[in-house]
C-alpha cells in the first residue's frame, strides 16, 4: 500500500516570500471550480484564509467537513 500526501496549502519553493505581516505566503491547494460550486451551494463566500467574519469559510472548514464525514461513515460501521 503507498501513501499520498495532498497539502491544504502550498508554499513558495524559496521561502523566503513573506506577507507585511511577516507570516511566509501561503497558497491553499484546492481546485477553485469545486470550492466555487460549494460556496454556490452553501451560500456562503470562500476566504483564502480562516475569519471570524459571517457568511464565510476558508480551506481548514472544507477539510474539517471532509474528516467529519469520512468519520461518521467508520463510526456508523461499527
């Protein structure tokens, strides 16, 4: 059996790009069309990065969902 590994974000190979704030930029590894079409279906709008402002969702929501259901569905099998 192999093992893959699919990053939430992506970082510049260099390293050496940072924000004004100081924090190393950062790019989330989602396909936009998918995140698109669930921000459509939910209504909601998509953020690049986690906020504490209504309405919205970021990349760490979309993976918190995934994990959720991916549990539920072991669990229910017990």
């Amino acid at each position: 059996m192999f093992k893959l590994n699919f990053p939430l974000y992506l970082y510049p190979e260099s390293g050496n790009q940072m924000t004004n704030d100081g924090q190393q930029q950062r790019i989330q590894n989602l396909n936009r069309a998918i995140v698109d079409e669930i921000a459509a279906s939910i209504a909601l709008t998509f953020t690049p990065e986690k906020e504490e402002t209504a309405d919205t969702f970021a990349p760490i929501d979309i993976l918190d969902y995934i994990y959720a259901v991916l549990r539920i569905s072991v669990l229910m099998m017990r």
